[in-house]
C-alpha cells in the first residue's frame, strides 16, 4: 500500500505525490524490479519471477512468451520472429525438404514417380476443411479465454469500488481495523486473479511473486501441500532447444508437479473467495455495508468470479477431441508427402523450394492452431495473463489511494464549469444565479446543438465559398 499520508497526518493527493529522484536512476536500471506504480519512494526488494532482464539477446526475447504486449516493433511482419512458429517449423521443413530431394532425385535419374494431380485436389480441398476446423476451433477458445479474463477484471474492479466507497468506516479504532480489513479484501481480490493464472497453468502451492505475501496467513490447502510439492527444475540447455523447436519427445507434462504432490492441494482460488465471502457476509453484519443494494452488489461480485473462474477452467479442461487432433494431423502430412509425386512433371527440380513453401504454409497454420488451443500458458501467442493481473493490481491500487471522494468538495471546485462550452465561469458563479437562469441557459446550449451531426452530414462550404473558391482557382489557371 502506498503512503498516501504525509507525515503530518494530512491526507496526500495525486497532485501532491513526489518520486525520489534519488531511487529514480536505480529503478530506470533495473525496471525488473518494480511491482507497482506504488514502488516510487522505496525500490522493493524482490523482482517478479516473470520479468526477464533486457540487458542482452538471447532466446528467450523471442520464443519465450506470453508476448509483451507494450513492445512496438518497426520490422515489417514478414521479417518479425518475435511470436512467430518458424522455429517449431524447423524440423518439419528440414523432412519435408529431404523427402522432396529424394522423390525429386529419383524420378530425375532412376524412374519418374509421378502421381495424377487429381489426387492433389481432392486431397487439397479435405486439408484445407480440416486445418480451418482447427483453426477456428482454436481461435474461439482463444477468444473466450480473453472475454473471461476481461470479465473478471470487470467484476474485480466493480467489487473493490463496491467495497471501498460504500462499506463505511466507523469512528474510532473500530474505524482503523475496518480501513484496514477493505484493504486486506481488496488484496484478496488481487491474489485471486493470481491464483487463477498460477492454476490455469498447473503451478501448484503459493511460493510465487505477488501471491504469498497476500495469502500466506489464510489456511488453504495450498499452503499445507507447499513443503512437498516438488520444485521447480529448469530445463537443460539440450531440453530447452527441443522445446524451442517443438520436438514433442522434448516437451514437459505441465501437470508434473501436481501429480507428483503427497498432500491434496484443493482450489486455490475457490478458498480464496470463500474468504472474501466471509468478509462480505461481515461487513453485511455489522452494517457497515448498509443498503441492501450493495449488500447485494458485493454478494453477486463474488458469485460473478466464482463464475469466471469455471469458465476459465471449462476453456482450459475441454480441448479439441484428442481423435480430431490425431486425423487432422495425419491427413496434413500425407498431402504433404504426396506433393513431390506430383509437382515433379511440371516443376522438375522446383519440385523441391516449391514443397517446402507449401508445407511452410500448410503446416505453419496448423502449428498457430495448436499453440493457441491453450490461451493461459507460456507461448509467445498466449494471453499475457502477468500484464492483466498487474494492470488489475495498479487499477485496485488507483482506488484505495484516496479516501471516498465527496461530491461537496469538488464539484465546488473553480475549475468546475457546469454549462461549458456554452459558458466558462465556474461553478459559484452559477450558484448566485437563479433555478430559471440555470435551465433557460441549458435551453440555450440545446438550440445551438440543434444542427446535423458531422457523421451523418459533414460541413461542406456555402455557395459564396465555393464561388470564391472556384474564382481563385481560375486567376490561377491564367
């Protein structure tokens, strides 16, 4: 939590807020290490396990994802690796070329091997229904991972608002532990979205960045299981290449460490909320959340992430049928292999850059289709779920920085014009007029916007400009 009062106990503003030149170097070095916008006096002291040093080059800047989102690159696309699957097209372009040498040498020298082109077309026509199944089968998961993520930013925002405005605080230290338990529920709803993301990708416990320090004096069955849940091995250098260059037989199961768990690690984000169900049921109770409107806001806000994150869990738990999978695979490359057999006759030793760009496209759509079928993981393409729960961490941190703003004291304020653009003076200035002055000015500003609206009727010059116009472009001619 910021500081956000001064040490005479006056409450601070935004306007108000200073950075420590001082720590502002060291942080421009080491952008890594700041959590939130709220680090600006002390730089902390761990940095996120995600965030990567860009102090030089390697391959993790181009085939470790989730891509960052707020990078801007000037190369032209077709130029661009960063969040391409060239690299997982590697291996099968280096079979296909093979292949197409060997049937190209031996129809050349030995015998031509030649198939009718109609087995081209039929076969063309299955692969192309087969790879758009695919695909859009997978885009559509991809999309709906990204409407639940926003829907639960939403409702996570809503809550917290709900929470900190109209969940009053009493007078005294009562008042002090109610402040102070709004902004541990708040907390709550950040490790929520946390804990989601570390589920949707099969990393169990609560030893990770942002999560621990929120949760860690919850008891949850997570935090039991923490001591014998096996670590966290990085892979080797051999190991890392073939998962760089998709070498299924390279690939970890993401599930490992649960399998390999003695204790039972429960759902995470479901006692979390039960928790903040609690909190909400408290609230409820001592009427510090008086009207039942509110009441009700907050009781279906916890209901509404409960509903995310079954959503989330239904995306994640339901992918293509394994049996699609496996016949879309196999179809693919036996329409690749047959191509040489008949693109020899007319393309002859072309038989062979001509096969690896077909199967460069054929196979490079298929291959998008399988990195995006899971939206939540680690793949360049995958949804940057670090940056949401970061941005949902900043705007949580933007609505506890202030107390519950109160209406008298800035719409009072000078810079408040009320009737602008028709008038600039402020809002005192229309205190001393009258109720009448007030609406027949609001008339006023009515009649003057009674015109056609520019999208449908653009302004367009008026005869004596356009004689103007046209008389100034013939002294021009002569």
């Amino acid at each position: 939590m910021a500081s956000s009062t001064s040490t005479d106990g006056k409450t601070l503003r935004p306007s108000e807020l200073e950075i420590n030149k001082a720590n502002e170097s060291a942080r421009n070095e080491s952008l890594n290490k700041q959590l939130s916008p709220l680090t600006w006096k002390t730089p902390p002291p761990t940095a996120t396990l995600n965030q990567r040093r860009r102090t030089s080059v390697d391959l993790d800047d181009y085939f470790v994802g989730p891509r960052d989102m707020s990078k801007h690159s000037k190369w032209p696309f077709f130029l661009r690796m960063h969040g391409s699957v060239l690299p997982k097209m590697l291996l099968p372009l280096l079979v296909v070329a093979l292949w197409s040498t060997l049937i190209t040498c031996l129809s050349q020298w030995i015998y031509p091997l030649v198939v009718d082109t109609l087995l081209l077309t039929v076969l063309g026509f299955v692969v192309g229904l087969a790879i758009s199944f695919r695909t859009s089968s997978a885009y559509e998961r991809y999309t709906e991972g990204r409407k639940y993520w926003s829907q639960m930013i939403f409702i996570s925002q809503n809550l917290s608002r709900t929470i900190w405005i109209h969940a009053t605080e009493r007078d005294g230290e009562v008042g002090k532990e109610d402040l102070l338990k709004k902004i541990s529920a708040l907390n709550l709803v950040v490790a929520f979205s946390r804990a989601v993301m570390h589920k949707l990708r099969f990393e169990p416990g609560i030893e990770y960045a942002h999560l621990k320090d929120r949760i860690e004096y919850l008891d949850t069955f997570a935090k039991a299981a923490e001591a014998d849940i096996p670590k966290h091995s990085e892979s080797g250098k051999m190991k890392a290449m073939g998962e760089y260059l998709g070498v299924t037989f390279a690939e970890s199961n993401p599930r490992k460490r649960i399998k390999r768990s003695k204790k039972p690690l429960g759902n995470l984000p479901l006692e979390i909320l039960t928790h903040l169900a609690a909190y909400v049921h408290s609230i409820c109770d001592n009427e510090t959340l008086k009207l039942g409107l509110y009441q009700n806001q907050a009781i279906t806000g916890v209901v509404q992430l409960n509903e995310v994150l079954t959503g989330v869990e239904r995306v994640l738990q339901t992918p293509l049928p394994i049996a699609y999978s496996i016949a879309i695979s196999q179809i693919t490359w036996v329409y690749v292999m047959m191509l040489p057999f008949q693109l020899w006759a007319a393309l002859q030793w072309v038989t062979i850059p001509g096969c690896i760009f077909a199967a460069y496209i054929i196979l490079g759509i298929s291959a998008i289709g399988r990195e995006i079928e899971n939206p939540f993981g680690m793949d360049v393409n995958d949804l940057p779920l670090d940056a949401y729960c970061e941005e949902l961490e900043m705007d949580l941190d933007i609505i506890m920085s202030q107390p519950c703003p109160r209406p008298g004291d800035y719409m009072k304020k000078a810079g408040n014009m009320p009737l602008f653009p028709l008038d600039f003076r402020g809002y005192s200035a229309w205190m001393s007029r009258s109720k009448e002055d007030i609406r027949d000015a609001l008339m006023t500003k009515t009649k003057a916007d009674m015109r056609a609206r520019r999208s449908i009727n653009p302004d367009r010059p008026s005869s004596d400009e356009k004689g103007h116009h046209h008389t100034l472009g013939a002294q021009q001619d002569v």
